[in-house]
C-alpha cells in the first residue's frame, strides 16, 4: 500500500450521496477545505428508487476524475472511495466502470462469510479495502477474533487501509438511536468500541470510528472525539463539511504528547519522568510513532491561542 493510502491521512471521512452533483468540484476543486476523504455513497444514503440516478451519475463523474487523473495526476486530491450498495453491486461496478482514479471500495456490512466474496473480484483490481463493521456479528468478540485472524492471514490484509466502526447501524441493532446529550460511549457501543480495539489494535488494524449524526451540537462531538482519540482511533466519519475542521483540531498532536514522544523514542534510560508522568520507552514505543506520525499529518496544537503548527517530516531513532 503506497504513502497516499496511509490510514492516518483519512482524517474526517465526508460521506457524499451518489446523487450530489458537485463531487467532482469538491475531489479536484478542492471545493471542501480540509477535505481528505470522501466516500461516494450508494448504500443508505441512496434510495432504492434513485438509484439508476445514483449509477448514471457516478458514471459521468469517473469519466470527468479519470480525464483529469490522466491530465493532472490526483496527488493534491482528497482519498476517494466508493460504497457499493452490496457485493452484486460491488462486483457490476468493477466490471462497468473504468475505477482508475478511485482508491478503494468502502465494504457495506461486512461479515467473514463476504470477505471471499468481495476478494472475488477486488483481488485482481488496484482498489483498497474499507471494511464496515456494522452487523450482529460485531457485538460478539469470539466472532471478532476469528474475523481478525482471518483478514491478518488473507491477502486482502495489505489492501485494508482502514475498519470503520459503523455506529449507527449497530445501534439499530439493539433498537437503539444516540441520546442527543450523550457520547457513543455512553451507549452500548462504548463496549463495542472498546472490544475491537481490543481485538484488532494489536494485529495492527486501524479503526476508524463513527460519524456522530448531531451536526449543531459541536460541544458532543468535541467530548466524542476525546474519547476516540484515547481508543487510538485514526479518523472519524463525517455527514456534514462544518464537522471536517472540528474532526481534524481532535486530530492534532498536544505539545506536551509530541514532547514525550520524541524522549520516548530516542531515550537511552528505561524508565524517566515527564510533565509529572512515568515514560516507559520499552511500553510506550508503539503510541509514541503514532504520535509523531499524527504529528507529521495534522501538526501540533499551539497550547497558547489553539492555532495549528504544522510540521516537516519527523526523523525517528530507534
């Protein structure tokens, strides 16, 4: 998987129905500011009815992307993916569609029985992989961690850029909507998160986590994002632009973790003191170059007046 497809440069992931009409100025415009991935989306936010619509639509904006791919390059584009309805739809559009200038499908409701499925006829394409964690199945870890043992041992495991939590559609689930004054993990998926993270962290999966569906109520998603940071989450979906800036300021680097990163990693001691906490580099090794590695993407926040300080490249010692 090259440098583009890194899971840290998702960032806030703006869900677009096929539909829309202003995709491609938002992918080759830059009409979006901040925008680092987009999902063109023919699943729920597209209609049965609408979707011929959908289909016609996608297909006259891949030819305009594909031209100016040809013409261009997309280096200075956001990532852009598309979620297929289903695994027939998946597969019609590989074999209708020149997918060039697309990175990667986004896999709706996937399961360990769809992986074959969806490998069938991804296998031979250049498309990355998004799988949707959002069925039954997720709420039980034993099937969690045969899902995760199967994906670290298929080839598919280099094409995974990224598991998004599908929050909403496990809500559903157990019959259940966000309260508007709470977190996702004031709810049930508070324990969902904190298990797959569990099951999947450690065979080196990043996660992405769930769109946080109240749009005006940024004092939420501010204390939303907190917690997704401290679950080692590495971007978050988004249904609105006015959520992009917020999604990417939780993404910043504090001075003080930047600062204990870099003693983390280039410390010759086993155990030192920092800002009134224990270092421990042998333990804390794996958060301190993901830290720095978020520091490079979205910089470090000025603790003084909250501005971003963007970073060159940083050279890590082992």
């Amino acid at each position: 998987m090259n440098k583009r497809l890194s899971p840290w440069n998702l960032g806030a992931t703006l869900y677009m129905p096929a539909t829309r009409d202003d995709i491609a100025d938002a992918v080759m415009l830059g009409k979006i500011p901040g925008l680092r991935s987009l999902v063109i989306c023919l699943e729920d936010a597209v209609s049965e009815a609408d979707i011929p619509v959908a289909l016609a639509n996608l297909g006259r904006l891949l030819q305009e992307l594909n031209e100016c791919r040809c013409a261009q390059g997309n280096q200075d584009w956001p990532l852009v993916f598309i979620r297929p309805r289903n695994t027939e739809m998946g597969k019609w559009l590989t074999e209708q569609y020149d997918l060039s200038a697309i990175d990667g499908f986004v896999l709706p409701k996937f399961t360990l029985n769809s992986l074959p499925i969806w490998w069938r006829f991804m296998g031979g394409t250049h498309l990355c992989m998004m799988p949707t964690l959002e069925t039954e199945d997720v709420f039980d870890v034993v099937q969690m961690r045969e899902l995760a043992t199967t994906l670290i041992n298929h080839p598919c495991h280099e094409r995974i850029i990224a598991l998004r939590i599908g929050g909403n559609d496990l809500m559903n689930v157990v019959s259940l909507r966000r309260p508007r004054d709470l977190t996702l993990y004031d709810s049930p998926m508070g324990y969902v998160i904190k298990m797959l993270v569990s099951v999947f962290s450690p065979r080196d999966f990043a996660l992405t986590a769930p769109v946080c569906e109240h749009i005006d109520d940024h004092e939420v998603m501010a204390r939303e994002l907190a917690l997704d940071m401290a679950h080692g989450l590495v971007g978050k979906t988004a249904i609105h632009p006015c959520q992009i800036d917020i999604i990417e300021q939780a993404l910043m680097v504090t001075q003080g973790e930047y600062s204990d990163a870099l003693r983390i990693l280039n410390s010759t001691q086993a155990v030192f003191k920092s800002q009134g906490a224990m270092c421990e580099p042998a333990t804390h090794r794996r958060w301190a170059a993901g830290v720095l590695e978020r520091a490079r993407v979205y910089g470090l926040v000025n603790d003084q007046n909250d501005d971003g300080i963007r970073l060159l490249p940083v050279t890590q010692h082992n």
